[in-house]
C-alpha cells in the first residue's frame, strides 16, 4: 500500500480518536494521547475539529511544544490560538523552536505580542531574527535556517570530526557542512558521508564539492522547491548579491512549500484562500464565499443574456432547450482540461513564450479531433431522438465549435492571466465557464436559428 495512503489513514484513525476521547475520555486521557502526537500530527487534529473541541486540545498541549504547532496550522486557525494563549507559555514555546520556525512564528504574532516576545531573547538573535523578518517570507531569505554550521577548507577532516564531537549536537536535517573563506563568501559543501568516508588527514578543500552553488536570497519558494526536486537535495545554501553565507533552506521547508502551494491550486480554484479555517464562524465563511457566489452570478445572468437572444427560435423549436446544455457542458469538460494543463505547466516553469504556440496549436487540434468525433456521436443520437437529421448535424457543427473554442480559451486565458500578474488557478475557472457557456449556446441556438426557422 502507498504511503501516502498509509499515513491518510493514520491521521483519519487520530482524528477518530481524538474524537472519542473528547467525547468520552478524561482530561488526563485527552492530555497523554496529545503528548504522545507528534508536533504535525497535533496541527492535523485541530484544523479539523470544531472550535470548542480545538481549545479543549490546546489547554493541554505543553508549551515546549506550541510554537511547533502553531507554525504548522493554517494562520488563522493560529490566530484563533494565539488569542487563548498566555504570553508566559508562548515566551517558552519560542525557546526550542529553530530560527526558521521561529522567523515563521514572528511573522504572526500582533503587537505588543511580538515585542515581548523579541525581548526576551538575547540581543545577538534578536538581530538575527530581526534581519530575517525583512525577508519577503515566500523567498529562499524568508524560508532560510540561520542555524547552519561552517568551516574553512584549509583544516584537515580530522579537525572537523573533533569539532564536531565537541559541539556535541547539530542543526537538524544537516546533512552537509557549508565552506567558507574568512570573509563568509561560500566556497562549497562537505557532505557528511565524504567527511566519514576519506582519509582523515585529507584537506576539506579536496574533499568538498565546489560546484554546489549556493541559492540566492531572492529566489522565489517554488523556484527553490523545483530546484530541489530536480536535484534531489536535502538542504542547500543560502547567499547574499556578494556570495556571502546567509543561511540555509532545508527539506523540510521545501516539505511546507509544497504543501503550501497544493492547498493553494485546490481552494483558489473555489476562490477560497487555504490559510482560512474550516469551522470559521458562519457568518464569517457566508461573507467569504459570498464575493465569489457573486462574480459567478454575472457570468451566469451574461449566459442566459445569450439564450434570451433567441427566445423566439425556442419558443419554435422547444428540442433545442433540451440539448443546448449538452454543448455547453462538453465545452466545459473539454476547456477544463487544456486549462488545468496548463495552469500545471505554469506552475511547473514549463510553459513560456519559447513553446506557447506549439502548446496553443497542439491543444486546438485535439479540440479539433475530439470536437469531431463527438459531433457524429451526438449528432446521430439528437437524430434518432427528435427524428430530425438536421437538427442532429446542427448540433454537431455546435459541437465542434465549441469545443475547438474551449481549447482556445483553456490554454490562453491562464497564459494571459500568469502575464498579467493574476493567478490563473483563481480567476480561470470562471473566464473559461462563461467563454464555453455563450459560446456554446450563441453557436447551437445562433446555427439553428439561421437554418431552422
């Protein structure tokens, strides 16, 4: 069985159990079965439990481990988290948290929250945390760890093995050492397996890889996520404009990315955003959803402005209210297809201006192809239904029309609109609803009019 299923099936069974004990169970139950989750485990459990049974978690949950949790759920349901904490236990949630996490953190926490928090700290890392929250957080500077650990290359592997067994411990997910000169500029990486597996005398220099170039600060977080993926890396480093060490993003950032943008592509095409919470208040959800109910509702009124255009031909030949929906709806399927293609191929870097044509004329001439075949497909059944041939061909030409136009509009609207500075995902479901919906019915009942009355 995949993992993937595997651990869906984990979370289901915590999320029952969860359930069960809220319902049933003691306090001192609720307190050991949360104490044995780990950190991400306990975020799945109250994002999905309503929000009287979430704080009923919450108040048991130690602090050593809130902070790890809180940059782990959707911000609003951290919010709503936030207003219930005491500051004293959230001054200690902040103690064992990476800098990362602890830059993640920061960025939620209102005021005077945040200067308190920030008080607390020594002075040396509050400069450091300070400097990172200037760092647009959907970057390689907002993602990096400034925990990194960093050595000269012209020390022998000997020297490193003792300083490592007297640091004692390591950042976590480190899986390499980072090489730089005595003015921080990066010169390579020592991954650890090269550090076991040479000769203890040999020079850093020589066992290091120096073509492992370090990511700049600027660089957007799915850009560096790509670029993990397709170097299969676990943690690279990050540089300033000077080539200097700034940090380091790790798999686990990359991890949060990911699932980040995968949230995003399934509820914007909703028009809904994923850092909102499931059991938000009614009125709160009403009023979100509402903005969107409405930009649908025009589209819908501009469709049926269409049908009224023909309403004397309908009222001649009431067949054609009985099949225009079936051009209109194949249209849909057929444009939704090019369209989640290509707003993929956008998200992938894969589709630019370089192969934009060839895309667009290799989508038309599947809407060409599939427009064909499934025109003499319901042509032949509009046929020996309403025992009219040309209402069936009629409907077939309508047919093809509308599905060579709903390859057309899926691939260009999410190209103009990745132009235009507007995220496809959101806006193109409904440009290319209203694109196939008037344009299936202005060619089906337009063709009929023209040739039937």
């Amino acid at each position: 069985m995949p993992s993937s299923v595997l651990n869906q099936e984990k979370n289901e069974s915590l999320l029952v159990q969860a359930s069960e004990l809220l319902e049933e169970g003691s306090l001192v139950e609720i307190r050991d079965f949360v104490h044995s989750l780990y950190p991400a485990e306990t975020a799945n459990i109250l994002e999905a439990l309503d929000i009287e049974r979430r704080l009923m978690i919450w108040s048991v949950i130690p602090p050593s481990v809130m902070g790890e949790i809180l940059v782990r759920v959707h911000t609003e349901v951290g919010q709503s988290l936030l207003k219930v904490t005491d500051r004293k236990d959230l001054i200690k949630a902040t103690e064992n948290l990476e800098s990362d996490d602890m830059v993640d953190l920061l960025h939620v926490l209102p005021e005077p929250l945040l200067s308190e928090v920030m008080e607390s700290i020594g002075v040396h890392e509050r400069n450091r945390l300070e400097a990172s929250l200037n760092y647009d957080e959907h970057t390689a500077g907002g993602l990096m760890s400034l925990d990194v650990l960093t050595i000269r290359p012209d020390v022998t592997l000997e020297v490193v093995m003792r300083y490592l067994h007297k640091r004692g411990d390591m950042p976590a997910s480190t899986d390499s050492l980072i090489v730089v000169d005595r003015s921080d500029h990066l010169l390579g990486v020592l991954l650890l397996s090269d550090l076991l597996s040479n000769d203890p005398s040999t020079k850093v220099k020589d066992a290091m890889d120096s073509k492992r170039k370090g990511i700049s600060y600027l660089m957007p977080a799915h850009d560096v996520a790509m670029l993990f993926e397709q170097r299969q890396m676990l943690s690279a480093p990050v540089v300033g404009e000077n080539g200097k060490l700034m940090g380091r993003v790790t798999i686990d950032d990359v991890v949060g990315i990911i699932r980040e943008e995968a949230d995003h592509s399934i509820m914007s095409m909703a028009g809904l955003d994923e850092e909102q919470d499931m059991f938000a208040p009614v009125m709160t959800s009403a009023k979100r959803r509402a903005v969107w109910l409405g930009v649908n509702l025009v589209t819908a009124f501009l469709a049926s402005w269409v049908i009224g255009l023909f309403e004397a031909t309908l009222q001649e030949i009431v067949a054609l209210a009985v099949l225009m929906p079936i051009v209109a709806s194949m249209g849909g399927i057929a444009g939704s297809q090019t369209l989640t293609l290509v707003v993929r191929g956008l998200a992938l870097r894969q589709v630019s201006h370089s192969n934009a044509t060839q895309l667009l004329l290799k989508e038309l001439s599947v809407g060409v192809v599939n427009g064909v075949l499934w025109a003499i497909i319901v042509a032949a059944i509009a046929s020996i239904w309403f025992q009219s041939m040309d209402l069936g061909l009629l409907l077939g030409a309508a047919m093809v029309i509308n599905l060579v136009c709903a390859a057309l509009a899926g691939a260009s609207i999410p190209m103009t609109l990745d132009k235009m500075g507007i995220d496809p995902a959101l806006a193109g479901g409904v440009l290319l609803t209203t694109v196939t919906d008037c344009i299936g019915f202005l060619a089906f009942l337009g063709l009929a009019t023209v040739f039937l009355l």
